[in-house]
C-alpha cells in the first residue's frame, strides 16, 4: 500500500482550484499573539536552527591571528562568485550552516532540498553553497586539515576548517538542481562548467566582513542588522519581495496591496523588505547599480512609503533554477527575520535555452513553497496577477471578466521600450524610475553610435 502523502501546511487553506489557479488563505500565523491589551503583536521568526550564524571573527587580536595563521595555510583563490558564497554563509544567510558544505550536506541538499538537524529536526536548503577546486589544489593541499581562502589580489579572506573534499559530479549537481542540462544555463556556465572536478567543504572563520567598495555596502545589511532594524520600527510584521528587476507600478500595487491585507487581519505595523539580488546575474539582467538607483527613485516619487519599507541587498547569486531555487530566496528570508514571503508567477524562472518556452511551469513556485520542507514556519503570499488597465490607465489586478481591457507589459517589453527610449503607458512606471532605465540603457551605446535625440516623456 502507498504511503499517504503528507496534507497542504495548516498555514494554507485552498479555497479554490481549477485548472488554472490556486487560491491561498492565510488561516493561521504562528508568529502572531495577542498582548493583554488585545492588540496582534508578533516577534521576529526565529532563524533555521534557532540561532543566527555569523562566521566573522570579531575585531581585534582574534581577527590579527587569523591573518597570520592562514599566511602558513594551503591557498584556495576564489571567483567572485565564490566570494558571494562566502559573504552568505558569513552573515548567516545559509544558517545553520556553519561553513561550505561537506558531502553529507551536499547530498542531502540534492536529493531531499533539506538538511537534517542533530536533533532530528529538519531545515530547508535547496541549493548546494559548495567550493569547487581542481586537480592542482587538491595535490597542493595534501593532508592539510585546513586551508585559506584568499581573494584575486590574494588577500587572505577566510580559513576553511577540518576540511573534506570529496568529487564533484557537475552533471548530477545540474541535473537535480535545474532538472535539466540542456547547454546555455548561465549559473552554469559562469560557475559550473569551467569549475574543479573537487568540493572542498569545512567550516568558516572569516577574517572581516565582505564588502565591495562599490558605492552600494550601505545596503548590504546582513540579517543580524535587518532584524536590529525591524525591531528599531516596532514591527509586528515582516513580509519580503525579491525581485532581479526595476520595480514597476504593477509590483508597488502588489506590495501596497500585502501590507493593506496584513494590517486587516490585525497586525499593526508591518514593514516590507524591498529585497533584490545582489550577486550574480545574467548579463540581460539591469545591474544592481542601476536597479538601486530606479529603487530609490521609486522611493523618492512615494510610490512606496519610505517610512514602512526597508530597502536593502540580498548578497546571494542567481542560479535561474526555478521552483528549486525559490525555496533558497525564502528559507533565507526567514534568517532575516520575515514571516511573509510574496511569490510571484515563474519565481526564479527564465527561458528555456534552446527551446522557445519557459524552463518551467509558471505556478510550481507558488505550490512548492506551500509543501517545501522547512518552511512550515513562513506564510507565503501568491502573487496576484497585474497588467495595465487601459480604461483606468494604471496598473491594476486583472479581472478576468474583461480581459480585453489589461495589457501585459513583460520584462522583454519594458526592457525594449527603455532600449528604444520609447515611453510606457502613463502609470506603468513612475517617471523618475523610467529615467534611470532609459538611462542605464543608453549608456550600452557607444558613444560614437550615439545620435542628438529629443527626451521621450514619461
């Protein structure tokens, strides 16, 4: 007889299903009490594991020894997408996880999307956070227990500690990551493909806080400092939205729409994370300098309230592993202190690379995340749908009683209509948003392309 499968999380309640759509409710939060006083009241989630992980060593003479002891250790250089990875697991974005991942963790991380806990308990990880190295380092390490990890410029960055390095099976590793290894999967190819046939995994001493000096470390706060921030607005409530794009009208109505749900059902404060990518993505994305010079205008034009949003990095790289991958961008939220996750239409998803459609279904985002493993904790908010409403000329929730009147603005198209300095419908995008998108893609043209035209309004 076949085992049963386990129910939809209590959190979730399907209301409606039909061929086409889920609908969720919300029917218990378990982060939220009542005070005496009868008002909703709600402390940060704790982290996976119960405790936040942060792998810096701290200032001082501690930190100097670490410097002087990985100068006699065994060097593994890392990429900057290596760096990235290293800067997840310092902050504890990956908590419990105490370091790059040993064997045990990568399996488990391949085949179950979780790691198990000593006691018992389980916690989700979805994607493997591994160090991959050749055939040279491997030899150069020898029966070394620990190595260093150093920068481009061979600066020493880390101390990798009681190490195991074990083979590196890329197509396996593809193939359950992305469910499938079809050419063209850029994470792949800038991080995988070219990398060592060796994993070398061990716990992490980081000699100082990763930054970048890029303009942008102001908003790179790790979890300890988002949720110092949470608890310095009083709030109640914490709900995240990832995006690798620039925020349009459509997200905004979104965002104003979950915070409006969140104070109905009785919370008091609760304060978005406007959170986008900050590590690798691929080379059609808008970079995160431009996307956060159109977020701050976002912010400057009021189409989100300053004083209830809080705008920062989320350090991790992009794998473009759909349904897998959300999973990560949620379990790393909970570490930062949300109880609300809002998931969008093909989260983490991109385009098939050799066929014309989607890598993968639109809605198995939204639905794995209501049965994933470890996530039983955090309320997941499905994304409704937004188009333009050409009779109320603004960005709205479709109706599908009058279908005829919505037009969806794709991220092709807006990129195409920046591209081409043409203007978007009145209210798709506030003005000074847009500006920054014409901008950005301006500045792709050589400057000896470049010909005299007339602003576009906006």
């Amino acid at each position: 007889m076949a085992a049963r499968l386990p129910q939809t999380p209590n959190r979730f309640q399907t209301l409606q299903v039909s061929r086409k759509t889920s609908i969720y409710r919300i029917s218990s939060a378990p982060a939220r009490r009542r005070s005496p006083g009868g008002r909703i009241s709600c402390s940060l989630i704790e982290p996976d594991g119960g405790k936040l992980v942060e792998l810096v060593v701290s200032d001082g003479p501690a930190r100097d020894a670490r410097r002087r002891e990985a100068m006699g250790c065994p060097r593994v250089r890392l990429s900057r997408t290596d760096v990235e990875w290293l800067q997840v697991l310092s902050e504890g974005w990956a908590s419990p996880l105490r370091g790059f991942m040993r064997e045990a963790e990568f399996l488990q991380t391949l085949h179950f999307n979780s790691l198990r806990l000593e006691d018992g308990s389980r916690v989700n990880m979805s994607v493997p956070i591994v160090l991959a190295i050749d055939d040279a380092q491997k030899r150069a390490i020898g029966d070394h227990h620990r190595v260093a990890l150093v920068d481009s410029n061979d600066r020493p960055l880390a101390i990798l500690n009681d190490i195991e390095i074990y083979k590196h099976n890329k197509e396996e590793r593809i193939a359950r990551t992305w469910g499938t290894t079809a050419p063209g999967l850029p994470y792949v190819d800038e991080a995988i493909a070219n990398a060592g046939n060796w994993l070398i995994g061990g716990d992490l001493e980081v000699i100082e806080p990763i930054k970048y000096h890029d303009g942008l470390d102001q908003y790179r706060l790790s979890p300890a400092e988002l949720r110092e921030e949470f608890s310095r607005r009083n709030a109640d409530a914490v709900f995240a939205f990832q995006l690798r794009n620039p925020v349009h009208n459509g997200h905004a109505l979104l965002m104003t729409d979950t915070r409006r749900r969140l104070l109905e059902m009785g919370y008091k404060n609760p304060i978005l994370l406007l959170h986008p990518l900050g590590g690798y993505t691929k080379a059609d994305d808008v970079p995160l300098s431009w996307r956060m010079k159109q977020h701050e205008k976002v912010l400057e034009d009021g189409v989100l309230n300053p004083e209830t949003t809080v705008v920062a990095i989320f350090p991790s790289p992009m794998h473009y592993a759909g349904p897998t991958e959300v999973q990560w961008h949620a379990k790393a939220r909970i570490n930062a202190g949300a109880n609300f996750y809002i998931v969008g239409r093909d989260p983490a998803g991109m385009s098939h690379p050799t066929e014309k459609r989607d890598l993968y279904d639109a809605d198995h985002g939204k639905k794995v995340l209501s049965m994933a493993p470890g996530l039983e904790r955090l309320n997941i908010l499905p994304f409704r749908v937004a188009a333009y409403d050409k009779k109320q000329k603004k960005m709205a929730f479709f109706d599908p009683s009058r279908p005829q009147d919505f037009e969806f603005i794709s991220g092709t198209k807006m990129r195409t209509l920046a591209r081409n300095r043409e203007s978007p419908p009145d209210g798709f995008m506030c003005p000074g948003g847009w500006e920054v998108l014409v901008e950005y893609y301006d500045s792709l043209v050589p400057a000896e392309d470049k010909k005299p035209r007339e602003p576009v309004p906006v």
